[in-house]
C-alpha cells in the first residue's frame, strides 16, 4: 500500500457549492481532459498514439475516484499495488496488469500516474495510459498471437518512480528502453504522458486557486454524488426489480486453436442496486486473448451506455460505483490467472461493447444498436530494407483498422468507421512515403453490412502491396462468428484475411497470426467485418436500396436482401419489388427476432473449413 | 483624387467605408443587407457613401470585400454538383473520411455522419498511379478515364475535383485529366488537388479541392455580378476579395480559388480588429467576435494574426490557410437548459438562431437564451438596432424562469446570472485555447470584444482573463469593413517536401523557399501589385522525425540567407516545441511543407478622431437603469456611445448603447472613450 507524504493533513472542511461553481468545475475538468488528449497526440512518435489515439486520459480526486475521463482505471487498486512513499513531484509508471488491480489490461499500455499538491496537500491525481508500438518481445509490435505467458509480451514494468521529486531514474529508463525495438518512439510517448498529466495537474491548481481548494474538493464531491443521483433514478427507470437479463455473444478464437470462447453477461436489480454478473463465461484462454476486466471498468463501461443518451455533456466519474456490484469468476476469461498471456485483449474490449449493447438493449430500445465490435483489427509489418539509400534500416508499421458501424435507432451505420473515439485511420500517402508499401485499393465492400431499415456499415478491403521483404502479423476476430443484427436486421459479414503470392498462389490467413513472411510483390487483403442490421430491411425505401446501388455501397443481388428488385444501374422495378417483397414476407415467421446471429454455433463450426478456409477451432472447456 | 471602398455584407446590416488614399479620410455608411442579392445592398451603400462624402463613384479605384458567399453555401448545404475523380482503389475516400467518429465512447451511437461533399455515385476511379516518390507505377488509361468523365457529364455535374493518390509528389495525372475534362465536359470548372493543395494526406486533399468545386460557381457568378454592377453604375475600381488568412485577393484569383475565401468574414473582423487596436496602441491582443449562434476567437501578436493551415466551416474542416480562428459553439441564442436527471445547467449548443429567436425577440421563442438572460439582468435595453428591434422583457423572464425552477434557483435573476456565468465560462474555454493551451498567458494580451453580443460579455471576459484593457472597438459592422479597407493584397505558394532538416544544406532551404516565393509573388504581380512593394514572408511546416503532426514555424529572408539556415530553423522549431509541450526530443527534425505567402503594401487610412472632451460624461448620459450583478440589483448609468467624446471615462456599472452593440461596464470598472472611437474597459484603481 503506497503512503502518500503531505505537508499539510488536516481534514479540508466541505462547503457548500452553489449550482453554477460545479458547473464551472465541471467544464474546467471537462476542458483539462482535452488538452491532456491535445498535449499527447501532437508529441507522441508511436504510430499506435500519434495517428491513432490509442489513449486513455484521467483527472481523479484524492482518494482516486475517477472524476474525469473515459475509461477509467483505478488508482485505488494501482496505489494498493505500490509499496513505498509517494511525494510531490514524484511520477509513477506501470506496465503490469497483474500489479495494479487490471487497471491496464496488456503490457503494450504504460499508465503513468501522478499525485497532484497544493499546498503540501494531495487535491487529486492525473493519469494516463497509452499503447506503446513496441515494448520488446519475440514479435515485432509485441503481440505475439501465440503467445501463452506474459513473459513473451516484452518488458513488463512494475509499478516504480519514473521520477522522485522531480528527478527522472535515468537507471531504470535506460534498462526499459534497452528491451524495445525502437526506443525513441517509447521515449517520446512517454514524455508525452507526462507532459499531458502534469498539464492536467497544473489546471487543477489553478481550479483551486480560483475557486479555493475547499470548494473545488467540495465541488468534486457534488459531481461524484451528481453521477450517483443520475444513475440510481435511471436503475429504477429502465430495470424491473428482481428481473434476470442475460447476453452471450463470443470471440472467434484464441490465435491458438481454441474457440469460440463464450462471454455471457447478466444483471438483475435489487433496490436501489444492480448485480453485474460474468459468471458462464469460457475459462480463460491458453492463447493471449484474455481481456483482465477490472471491476470498476466494468462499471464504467455500464454507466457509458446508461447515462450517455440521459445528459451526453455529463462528465464522467466514478460516483455511481457503489450502486453496481460485479462478479467476475477467478479463472474465467475475464480474470485469468498470472501469468496467462494477455497481450491480444483487444477484442474483448470490443465484445464488452457488444454484450453491453445487447444485454441493455433489452430493455430500451433506444439503446438497441446491432453488433459491430469485432475488435480493434491490428495490423504489422516490419523488417530491414533489403537495398538501396536506406539498406540494412528497420522499418516497423503498426496500425489498426476499421469496419462497419452497427445499424443503429438513429439510422444506418456509417461504412467503415471507427467505434473508438477519436481513432483515425493512417492516410495512404502517410504509409507510402514512410513505409516499403503501396495500397492498392482502400474500399468498402459492397453488401457486407447487414440488412435492415437500418444498414450496418459495410467491411473494409486494404490491399497493401509489399516492396520490401518482411514479416507481418495480424490480429483480427468475427472471423467465425457473425456481426449480428437486431429488431428484424440480418447479420453483417464476417471478416477475411489473405495474400495473393507474387507466384500467383493464395493464402489464406487465421485472423490472428504474426512472423507471416512477405515478399515484394505480395499482397495482403485486409478485409474487415460489416455491422449488423437493424430493422425490417423489407421496410428500407426501395429508392434509397437503388442509390446505394449506383454508389455501390449495395449489389443488384445484394438489394434482393431487402426486397428489392434493381438493374445494376440502380434503377428499381417496382412492381417486382412488391412482388419480391410479398414473397420474402410469406416465407418467413409473422414476429422477427430481436436478435439474429446467423445460423447457430454447431452449423457454423460444421461449415468453418468449406467457408472459410481455416480449420474449426476446438471448444474450451472449464478444467 | 482617388479612393478606396471598404464593404462588409452582415446579416442584417451592410456596411461601407469610403477612404482618401491620399488624406486617408474615412466616410461611413450603414443600410439593410439584401440577402437575396448582396450585390443590391452593397451598391445602395455606396450610393449613401458617395452622397454623404460628396465623391463621384468615378473616382473609387478599389473596392475590398469580405464576403460571406463561399461560407454560406456550405452552411446551407447549397453549393454545386461536384464530380470527383480519384485514384482507382480510392473511390470511397470521402466516404470513408479517415474512419473518424466525433464523440467519446458510444459516440457511434449518435453521431449523424454527414453525406460526403462529393457523392458518391458522383465519384470515378482514373486507372493510373503515382509512387510516393513521384515516379509513374502505372500510366493514366485515358480511353478508361474519358469514359468515366461521361458518366459524369450524364449524371450533370456542375463543377470537376481531381484528386490523385500522391498527386503532391508529381502532378502529371492530374493536369491531362484536366485537358481530357475540358473536352469531355465543356465548360465545367476543374480544380485539382495538386493546384489547390500540393500538400500529403489524401483524404484532406480530397476534400479540400472538392470544397473548392463545391463553392466555386456560386462564388464566381456572385463576384462576376457584383464587377459587372460596378462597372454599369460607373465604379471603375478594381475589385479584390478578403481571403480566409487575411489577405486580399484581385476577383479573378478569387474566383480559382474560393475555398481561400471560407473565412472571409471572420478574417475581416481580425483585421479591422488589429487595425482598431494599433490605434490605441495595443498589438498584443485577443480577439472575441460573440455573434448569435457562435463566438470566434483569435490570437494575434505584434499586430499579425496567427495564421492557422485549417479553414472550419460548420461540420466541414478542409486545409486552407485563415486566421487561426477557434469557434466556441455558443453566442447570444444559445439555448439553456437543464437535463432532468442530473439538474445540471448547460448552455448550447442548441441555439434559437434567427428564427424564433430568444424569447426576448416575441417571435415565438419560448426557450430561454443568453440574450434572454442579458434582458433579465437589465445588461440588455429594451430597443436595439436603433429601435428595429423592440425586446419583450416579460417574455424573457418566463423563459429564464423555467431554468429558475428545474434548479431550484430563488429568482430569473439568479437563473440568468448562472446562465451568464456559464456561458462566459464557454468563452474563456475559447479564449484558453488560443492562450494558456500554446503557450500565451491571455494577461500580457488586451481583449478586443466585438459581434453583436461581444461588447456585452467583454468585461466579464477581462476579469477572468486578466487581459486589460478590454478594447470594444466602434461598432462592429465597422469594424469588418474596416479590415477589408485596411488590408493588403496576398497570395501564397506552398508544397510538401518531407526533407530532413540535417540533410538540407542552406543553399538547397533557399532553392525551396526561393522557388515558392517567385511563383507567389508573379501572381501578385499578375494582380496588379509591382514586384518593388512585395513583402515575403516564410512558413516551415515541421516535426520530430516520426512525429505524426507539425508546427509551423514562421521567418524571414533572413534566415534563408544565413549559411546555417537549417540549423537556425531547427532551434526556433524546438522553443516552439517547448512553449507548447514544455519538452522537446533527441530526435532529428523534418520538413513537411513549405510556404510563402507575398504581400503587398497596407494601403494608409486615417484613425477615427472622437473630438476631445472636457472631462464631464454627463452630456453622454441618457438615464439610469437597474441591473442584476453579483447577486445584488445596482442602478448603472446609461449612455449613448455617439455622444462620448475622447478621454471621457464611464464609472462602472454602467451600460453604454449604440445603434448595433451594447457594452456593460461592470462595478469596480471604468470605461474610457479614446481619440480612436474605442471604449477601453479597465479595473478601477481602487480595485486594481
């Protein structure tokens, strides 16, 4: 248990804080949250920050409730995991899933932690977390899909003092960087970090000095309680007591022959509380896709769905945690035991999503969006130029992908998007001129969203034509299982993955793989999942199925799924719309699914290997 | 005798400023917009100009525009059909958008995404490729490429955006498709993206020479319309455009280029802001332009605005150079309102717009907006516009009222003081982002509040800020057509380099920038500005190797000239890199683009004269009026703005009214009228 060292430590009175000082705070907190995000992107050297955002920013109060941010992390459990004083000036940085409570969930993320002082007296922390490119390891960009330890995830840093009083332990960096491929990039996003944290800290000092630290701690108290508020009238708003909801949806495979793992979800409210339970859930997974879930991000994760649409300019905080109790079973794939491999968690951070989406759209349909989350699809390349002016030089690519949005209440999913805030895609041109590549074609596929009144976005086809020898890794999933749809919506398609040989031979590639050898010449599709559909697609405007058709975002065959009847250049036979229309309506039951996953688990494994060219994967069983 | 013609078009009001180029004498005029056609009320202007000045139009040999054209298409969803050719295997590349969703998590859930610029069913693939490095990969397929510009004919495009991947590194595809459009689709305006954006990013290229088809006919027949009325009612001046950055632009360079031109309204505010301030002798400033629906706010050092490379227009951000204006989403119509489950008070960004309008306006408004709460506070009188606007006080009050009683508040009063209160916290959020966010601390700055609700919220701001003085310049449709009359022609020439800075030698950064500034200065040339009065100034695009975003560096020839100009760019790039980060890195540096912008002489106009006064305000004091500040209700002076004269000094709480903008002066602050017209809002001393 760390032990903070203030000057100064007796009690801070609280004060009343009239409505608009807590708004004031509210927007202050709001604001230093952005310019942490600002501070970081416009530093950092990785490609995974500074083209993608793959970063998490958090102002907390002095106990360490989150009161600000987006996706929280527990300072709590990370100070519970530091054994030693902990002063002003002092910055602290883990890379250890396993030392601080799951508060990051894979060695690639390096969370950086400060305690914020006035006076001589903690008034907060500030906090973030950013996914290195590389931290070392067997595998270039450190996610060896096969991975069964930690201990082949590169350098796995303990919680220590990066920097004690203001001096940084030059030692200790140096010993980190020396296990990473390309240090510079490790040390510019780390400088990043913590330039953006103690930003963040600087702003607070300035909120307490223009507010007083009394009112601005009594502030954070009202914004905490405010979170608590909301979230206990809307328990009782969307939840009937005593009543189970329960969700399963899965990920595909664990990149070593296991599969489908099934991640089910349940909740029940009792009084003025609900219970989140994991519990049905597969073991964990002897490949690296385990996802470590903090109980408090589960809660966050929750809220998100719960409060978004109720106020969207709230600030996020912790405040409502204590009205959510979580069970999460030791040893399932949720909190598997050390030291099982974690390193390809991101899927799991998508399903979360999904299962949130489908459990909590049950009850309000507003919130019933069709499924999307596959993953964060990740993508490497790297190696040494073979000849010419930069011979012998490594080059390392680093990027992450994007699918089909899910059809949604609000209309169709947008075409190969991103469902992570912020995230953007690296621009051709960008690849081009860094990186011994050449994009072919960059298109979303035509008919791959799911059907519905409402499309799911369509997939994404990369083609990346490769002019250097090297090695590649992918990490994909919904490979297997489909996208599903909702309210009536079909399913969207699943992803593909393979390299057209310069011999003219074809590959096809697991959805998760590394040191996958490239030629020049070579070429790798990357081809994403679409997004479920949502709605009666024989309720979509034939007229708008036809447009899409002339922007080739639909097929003429593909437009049959909804019904209509189109030439390919998009102009619609109404009569044998109708007549489609009619016929489609007869052959199928009078009430539609809410949810439609595509044939059922046996079917899909039976038919794997004939429809997707990869072997079935082997059902994991609890020990 | 010859004169110059100064003409901002406003929502409601034009305005005209005639000036001397010679005395440098200035003339005024104000009269109703005409938005069904500008051009109506800019020559009723310049009648009313003329008239009162006793000039014939004959003598006025320039006439300098800001105009809100190109703007308003793109607000308004109203601009051409533009057919875009790409690149085969990158035709979805609008429709893709860099896979970007605005919002935080579960944002996805309710972002509408915006229909592409250039739909897609309106966008062709060319078979054809260009490396990274320039080379040809694969020949442009003409007999393919025309027949994808007839489809693009069938389908009655109006204007043509080429855009080819790598089209910045060599631009040879793009100029034939260019000669195959002029034969396949006659009379169709082409911009390519190698013209209109040498720079990389694809998406951003795209978008921006699409911007620019997308704006152009609209902005050509709007600028054809208004020479060809020039000439017919004896104008023979010259008419020149304000661009987004600042400059001007002759009409012809306006018309191939308009998506320069996003910003010029706002850029004509900085302007005429900068040009006002210098004659108080303040060139370290903030400038906060609060209108109905939204605020825009700029830094400007030694009198030059900063330039940023990003033009935003509602959801469209393209790359064009303007001044670095950021847009607080909130302004006089802001809504407020409180969300049932957390009672918490919000503002924006909902807004009343025009139409209904606050509460306050009686147009059927109900919901409460900062105008409202300025009129329950008192801050607002009764008349505005010199009486075309009548505010209905009661009205305004209900509506605050509802805010009053979802929070529990014990009065409007204090309701609306909370929605002022948050509302100004927008604005410093603005004004943060332009100062303590790079570097600035906004107290080594003065605040120059203008827009229709500026002066209103000006003084608040200053406190906040700690930016002194608080400069409310004359009248703010003045002001615009101030900057338009005082600005100088400009033209720019950039293109990427991705260079290492260590692998540059002096000679080779001359070449560079040197080529740059000839082709820029030979347009200007070209727009009547002889070469002997060119002002070059120099920007550097630039960045850690591997970092993905850049700092523009701005110098001079001198630095060119220096045999280790590198080396000295690369020092000004990393004090830059510490005022923003606070760090900089090992690593080497890189030059992403390069920039030269060429300006011509700033024409000299002569600084309004407010005739001395003898130290009594009480000929300009009209009344007094009860207002709500601080929790209290004050009697404050009333006072009309056209009676103060220079050096007169208005003790706080005051309110000061002219015939379009109000200015409060708060307790324990004085206003001081100065020779050049502004009202310069200072902490009393006892306060001070």
């Amino acid at each position: 248990m760390a032990r903070i060292v203030e000057t100064d430590t007796t009690e801070v009175p609280r004060v009343e804080v009239d409505p608009v000082t807590l708004d004031l705070v509210e927007n202050g907190l709001r604001n230093a949250r952005y310019e942490m995000d600002e501070v970081l992107f416009r530093t950092a050297l990785s490609p995974g920050i500074r083209e993608q955002h793959d970063e998490f920013p958090l102002i907390a109060d002095p106990a360490g409730k989150m009161v600000v941010g987006q996706f929280g992390l527990s300072i709590p459990d990370f100070l519970a995991g530091f054994d030693g004083d902990i002063g002003e000036g002092d910055v602290l940085l883990t890379s250890d899933p396993y030392a601080c409570g799951a508060a990051i969930s894979h060695a690639n993320d390096w969370l950086v932690v400060l305690p914020i002082f006035v006076a001589g007296r903690v008034v907060g922390w500030a906090s973030m977390f950013g996914h290195m490119s590389d931290v070392g390891g067997k595998t270039p960009s450190s996610m060896p899909t096969d991975a069964r330890t930690i201990y082949e995830e590169g350098v796995v840093i303990p919680p220590f003092k990066l920097y004690e009083a203001g001096r940084v332990n030059e030692d200790a960096l140096r010993i980190i960087l020396n296990q990473v491929r390309v240090p510079d990039w490790n040390r510019a996003d780390l400088n990043g970090l913590v330039a953006a944290c103690r930003t963040a800290a600087r702003r607070v000092q300035e909120m307490c000095a223009r507010f007083g630290v009394e009112t601005y701690l009594s502030a954070l108290d009202a914004l905490l309680q405010r979170n608590h508020d909301a979230m206990k009238a809307l328990l009782h708003l969307v939840f009937e007591e005593g009543r189970t909801l329960s969700f399963t949806d899965y990920i595909c495979d664990d990149g070593v022959g296991f599969g489908p793992y099934e991640l089910k979800l349940s909740l029940t409210r009792t009084g003025d509380k609900v219970h989140l339970d994991f519990t049905g859930s597969s073991p964990q997974a002897q490949g690296p896709i385990n996802y470590y879930l903090n109980e408090n991000l589960a809660r966050m994760f929750f809220g998100i769905y719960m409060i978004t649409v109720a106020d969207p300019q709230i600030l996020w905080n912790d405040g409502f945690y204590p009205l959510v109790d979580v069970t999460i079973p030791d040893g399932s794939y949720w909190k598997p035991k050390h030291p099982a491999a974690l390193n390809a968690r991101n899927h799991g951070i998508g399903r979360v999503f999904d299962l949130f989406g489908g459990l909590l759209g049950q009850t309000n349909p507003a919130l019933l969006n069709a499924a999307g989350f596959s993953s964060s699809p990740h993508f490497m390349y790297s190696g040494n130029y073979s000849g010419g002016e930069r011979k012998g030089e490594w080059f390392q690519l680093y990027s992450i992908g994007f699918g089909g949005i899910p059809g949604r209440p609000l209309g169709d999913g947008p075409d190969g998007h991103s469902l992570w805030p912020s995230f953007v895609n690296i621009p051709c041109e960008f690849l081009e001129s860094y990186y011994p590549l050449r994009i072919e074609k960059w298109e979303t596929i035509a008919d791959t969203g799911g059907a519905g009144l409402h499309r799911g976005g369509n997939g994404v086809d990369v083609a990346y034509h490769f002019l250097e020898p090297g090695t590649i890794a992918i990490h994909d999933d919904r490979w297997l299982m489909y996208p599903w749809g909702v309210n009536g919506g079909a399913p969207g398609a699943r992803g593909r993955k393979w390299i057209d040989r310069v011999d003219g031979s074809r590959e096809i590639l697991p959805s998760k793989c590394h040191d996958v050898p490239v030629r020049p010449g070579d070429v790798l599709h990357f081809v994403t999942w679409g997004g479920g559909g949502w709605g009666d697609p024989l309720l979509r405007d034939p007229e708008l199925v036809g447009l899409e058709v002339r922007r080739g975002l639909v097929t003429a065959a593909g437009a049959r799924r909804y019904g209509v009847v189109v030439d390919d250049a998009g102009t619609t036979d109404p009569a044998a719309t109708e007549a489609l229309r009619a016929q489609l309506r007869a052959g199928r039951p009078e009430e539609l699914p809410v949810f439609d996953m595509g044939p059922g688990l046996d079917e899909i494994l039976a038919r794997c290997e004939e429809e997707t060219g990869l072997p079935a994967p082997t059902r994991p069983v609890w020990a | 005798m010859s004169y110059r013609l100064g003409v901002d078009v406003g929502g409601t009001f034009t305005d005209v400023l005639l000036v001397d180029e010679e005395s440098g004498s200035t003339w005024r005029a104000k009269t109703a917009s005409t938005p069904s056609d500008q051009s109506i009320g800019v020559l009723h202007g310049i009648d009313k100009v003329c008239a009162e000045a006793g000039v014939e139009r004959g003598d006025i040999a320039h006439v300098l525009h800001g105009t809100t054209v190109a703007t308003n298409a793109i607000l308004e969803g109203k601009g051409a059909t533009v057919g875009l050719v790409t690149t085969r295997g990158f035709r979805q590349v609008l429709q893709i958008a860099r896979s970007f969703v605005p919002g935080g998590l579960a944002g996805w859930i309710i972002w509408p995404k915006p229909e592409p610029l250039a739909a897609l069913e309106n966008t062709v693939e060319a078979p054809e490729r260009i490396g990274s490095d320039g080379s040809v990969v694969l020949a442009l397929d003409e007999e393919a490429t025309r027949a994808a510009l007839r489809v693009l004919r069938a389908n009655g495009v109006e204007a043509l955006a080429v855009s080819l991947i790598n089209a910045f590194a060599d631009d040879r595809h793009e100029r034939r498709i260019a000669e195959l459009a002029a034969e396949e689709l006659p009379g169709v305006e082409v911009s390519l993206s190698s013209v209109v954006l040498p720079e990389m990013r694809e998406y951003e290229r795209a978008l921006t020479t699409v911007a620019n088809g997308y704006v152009q006919p609209q902005v050509a027949r709007y600028v054809a319309n208004l020479s060809a009325q020039l000439t017919r009612q004896g104008v023979p001046g010259e008419l020149s455009i304000l661009r987004s950055d600042g400059g001007l632009s002759a009409a012809e360079a306006a018309i191939s280029a308009p998506v320069t031109m996003l910003l010029s309204g706002p850029a004509g505010g900085v302007t005429g802001a900068v040009w006002v301030a210098e004659q108080s002798g303040h060139t370290e400033l903030i400038t906060f332009d609060m209108g109905g629906t939204s605020t825009d706010v700029a830094l400007v050092r030694g009198g030059t605005a900063r330039i940023g490379r990003e033009t935003k227009v509602g959801d469209l951000t393209v790359r064009a150079s303007a001044v670095d204006v950021r847009t607080v989403g909130a302004g006089g119509g802001s809504i407020a309102h409180v969300p049932q489950l957390t009672r918490a008070l919000r503002v924006g960004p909902q807004s009343a717009g025009a139409e209904p309008g606050p509460a306050a306006y009686g147009k059927g408004g109900a919901e409460p907006t900062v105008t409202d709460a300025n009129v329950v506070l008192g801050y607002l009188p009764t008349t505005l516009a010199g009486g075309e606007i009548t505010l209905d006080r009661e009205a305004a009050r209900a509506a605050v009222q509802t805010v009053a009683d979802a929070m529990g508040l014990p009065s409007a009063e204090a309701a609306a003081a909370g929605i002022i209160d948050i509302v100004n916290e927008n604005m410093l959020g603005g004004l943060r982002l332009v100062s303590v966010q790079q570097g600035f601390d906004p107290r080594d700055f003065a605040l120059v509040a203008f827009g229709g609700a500026g002066p209103l919220h000006a003084n608040a701001l200053g406190r906040l800020t700690g930016a002194w003085p608080v400069i409310v310049p004359p009248s703010p449709g003045v002001l615009c057509a101030l900057g338009d009359a005082t600005t100088s022609a400009r033209d720019e020439s950039a293109r990427t380099v991705l260079r290492k800075l260590d692998e540059l030698d002096a000679a080779e950064l001359r070449a560079v920038f040197g080529e740059l500034a000839e082709s820029a200065s030979r347009r200007l040339v070209g727009q009547g500005v002889p070469a002997g009065e060119h002002t070059v100034t120099y920007s550097a695009d630039l960045r850690f190797v591997g970092q993905g975003n850049e700092l523009a560096v701005t110098f001079d020839a001198g630095l060119l000239g220096a045999d280790d100009g590198p080396a000295q760019l690369a020092r000004r790039f990393d004090a830059e890199h510490e005022r923003l980060f606070s760090f900089t890195l090992p690593a080497g540096h890189e030059l992403v683009n390069a920039r030269a912008t060429v300006s011509g002489p700033r024409p000299r106009v002569a600084p309004i004269r407010l005739e001395p006064g003898d130290g009594d305000v009480s000929a300009a004091r009209t009344g007094a009026t009860r207002i709500y500040v601080d929790g209290d209700f004050v009697d404050a002076g009333l006072y009309d703005r056209l009676k103060l004269r220079a050096g007169d000094v208005v003790p706080g709480p005051a309110i000061v009214v002219e015939m379009d903008s109000t200015t409060l002066v708060l307790p324990g602050h004085t206003a001081t009228a100065d020779a050049g017209g502004s009202l310069l809002i200072r902490p009393s001393v006892t306060e001070a």
